[in-house]
C-alpha cells in the first residue's frame, strides 16, 4: 500500500470534513463524526481528522498512480467547497496512516 497525508489550516476543518464525507455518502462507503471520518474509494481510502484549526486528510491506495488520483479527487471537491477562501493542501508520503 502507499500512504500520503496533507494537513491543511482551516478553522472549517469539522465543517469541511462533514461536507466532504455527505457529499460522497451518496455514492460510495463513507463512515463520519464531526471529528473524524472514512471515504472509501474505488480507488482507495480517505481518512479525515478535524482538530484545532487543521484538516488532517490521509489517504492510502494500491499502487502510486490510485493515491495520485485519490489525492486529486479529494483535493478538487475540498478546493470547490472552499471556493471563497482557497486553501493551501500539500500531499506528503508516509510509511503507514
């Protein structure tokens, strides 16, 4: 498995976290509190965490080009929910999430 995470400053972490997973849950597996939850792709898998003013958002898939397309997927709605102040999300490598 491949592993990446982006932590990302937003003082809508729980908000965004929630939109993303009810947006999703209409399609695909999706699991959520407003602290904490899982989308699962066909792809691969999110896991979000909102805690103070950070949206941790890490996601593992099979091979490098499923996380690519995983962390594109992600980034593009998270970006269209936050059309009004775009947020900086960077992807990091990891051993494991």
């Amino acid at each position: 498995m491949n592993h990446s995470v982006a932590r990302v400053e937003t003082e809508r972490a729980s908000i965004y976290l929630q939109q993303l997973c009810k947006h999703f849950a209409h399609k695909l597996p999706v699991s959520f509190t407003p602290e904490q939850g899982q989308i699962v792709f066909s792809v691969g898998t999110c896991r979000l965490e909102a805690g103070n003013g950070i949206l941790t958002l890490k996601a593992e898939a099979e091979d490098t080009d499923r996380l690519a397309q995983l962390q594109n997927v992600i980034d593009k709605h998270l970006q269209r929910f936050a059309f009004r102040a775009p947020l900086a999300i960077e992807w990091f490598a990891t051993e494991a999430v």
